[in-house]
C-alpha cells in the first residue's frame, strides 16, 4: 500500500509557531520567544535563545538571524566554535526580515527594503517605496510585493535598480525558491515566472473559489495551502504539470501554524518507511512539527 508519510521532528509542544531551515539548520520559533535548534533524530533540541521576544526568525546556511519586536536584528553563526547572538540592526521600524545567498534584508513600516552591509548598525538602503507590503528572497534574487499587486525585482543598484515583474491587483502573495518565483491570486490561482522565456506568467493552479490562501516554495516545488470552507484544511504539491499536477499530501481538522519549505533533515517514520525526506515541513494546530517524507509503499 502507498501512502504520504510525514516524520516527527522530537517535539509536540504546543508553544511551537514556526520553522526555519537552511543548510544544516533547522529552527523553531516558539511563542514565548524562544528559539531552538533541531538536533535530529532521537536527539534534543538545542536552545539557541531563552523566552524572550523575537516575532521572526530567518535562517542561511548555517546563520541564525531574529527579529524582535523592538525592532532589534541579531545574528547567530552555529559554525561559530562559541557562537553567541550578535546585534546588527536596531531601527525600531523594522517589521521584516528575510535571508539568502549570504544576505540579510528588512523591511520597515513605511516601505524601506535595507541590505546589511556586512559591520552591526551598517545598512544600505535598496528602495523606500511605501506600496511595499511584503518582500521574498532566494538565492541570489530579491522581490517586493506592492499593495496594488506590482512584483519587482532588485537588480543590484540602490533605490532605482528594480525590475517590474508583473502589475495585477488580483496578487496577494509571491513565494520563491532558486530562481522560481510564484505568486498567488485573490481567486485561488497560483502562478509561475518564466524568468528564461519571455519575462511572462504561467497559471500553474486554476482558481478555486478563494480556497487557497498561501503558498511556499522550496525544493523544486510550491505547496498551496487550502481551506475547504473551514471543514479541513489541505496542503497539494505542484509535481510540474500545469493544472492537473498537484499531489494531496496532508489533512488537517485545523489550520497550519506554518508550512515552510527549506533544507531536508532526517525525521521519525512510523511506521518505518524509507528515509527520504523532502524539507516540506509543517507546525500542526496543536504545535507539533513534521516533515513530508514522500509517497510510499508500506506494504
């Protein structure tokens, strides 16, 4: 018999709200402000921080960062033979903060995208437009989302150095992963970015009555997440094929804390099955994690 199999991560504490995962990272955020690292299979997690008040945390690589809510960055290299949280931003404005390819980016309130420039307090501003409700970064690409629905891509000069993607009021969420971008729409639709064939869009998931209400990329994929009018709440997986090619993977009676995509890290299969895991992770309502170990044979 086949199967979608999800693995336990060591953890069902219903303080759990998020995760990160890069590299060899893979960290939770907790609502009481604490922060842990995934040790692995039958292991521990490491605390990184106590309770404090981070509202974000971003990984790279083997880099921690943390958001709080004064608006405070920090750092957190667990390469470091004695790594500690190091400051590096402290503009109270700040209500985002993204990570990759070796960056650091944030967001302020009114529209500012900065880049950390390599010394603590030292930042350059890319852009300080206040349409600016979200951005997104992979690899070596950053994106700001505008409230009209305007995508743009930062193409590596301060201020004036940013490429219109796209202009539809109907997008209310962009997702990226490598160098795929995707975006969402207010209808349920999901839709790719053809970056090496024209610059255009292709709708890869038709609208469906407002069901889907998120999306995250990572791996190779986008997982949509959807509300069947509030009955159960389902995650699909795009398997390449426009359309049709989306796979159910997990069912929940409530909603997901938080489905994010990043590094694959071993898991807890039971019953035991092969180890493959995919970094498709999610936090279930009652904050417990797991990870998308794929389709299969249980027999």
């Amino acid at each position: 018999m086949q199967t979608y199999v999800w693995g336990g991560l060591n953890e069902n504490n219903p303080l759990t709200m998020t995760l990160s995962a890069t590299g060899n990272n893979l960290c939770q955020l907790r609502s009481d402000g604490s922060i842990l690292r995934y040790q692995g299979v039958d292991q521990d997690w490491e605390p990184l921080l106590k309770a404090d008040v981070p509202v974000a945390i971003a990984t790279d690589g083997d880099v921690v960062y943390r958001l709080q809510n004064s608006g405070n960055v920090y750092r957190y290299d667990t390469s470091d033979t004695s790594p500690s949280w190091v400051l590096l931003g402290d503009d109270e404005n700040t209500v985002a903060i993204v990570a990759a390819g070796g960056g650091l980016c944030t967001l302020t309130n009114d529209g500012g995208i900065y880049l950390y420039a390599g010394t603590p307090l030292d930042w350059l501003k890319l852009d300080d437009n206040p349409s600016t409700i979200a951005i997104a970064a992979a690899g070596y690409h950053l994106y700001q989302l505008h409230s009209d629905g305007a995508i743009w891509e930062y193409n590596g000069t301060p201020l004036t150095g940013w490429l219109q993607l796209d202009t539809n009021p109907a997008t209310v969420a962009i997702a990226c992963y490598g160098d795929d971008l995707y975006q969402l729409h207010d209808d349920g639709s999901v839709w790719q970015f053809n970056r090496y064939s024209g610059d255009s869009w292709t709708v890869i998931g038709d609208a469906n009555g407002f069901h889907t209400y998120a999306i995250s990329a990572g791996n190779g994929t986008v997982i949509q997440q959807l509300d069947a009018d509030g009955a159960t709440y389902d995650l699909y997986m795009y398997t390449g094929t426009p359309h049709s090619g989306w796979d159910p993977i997990d069912s929940s009676a409530g909603p997901y804390r938080a489905v994010v995509c990043g590094q694959p890290q071993p898991a807890e299969v039971d019953p035991p099955a092969a180890d493959t895991p995919t970094g498709i992770y999610t936090v279930n309502v009652a904050g417990a994690p797991a990870e998308y170990m794929g389709l299969q044979d249980l027999s």
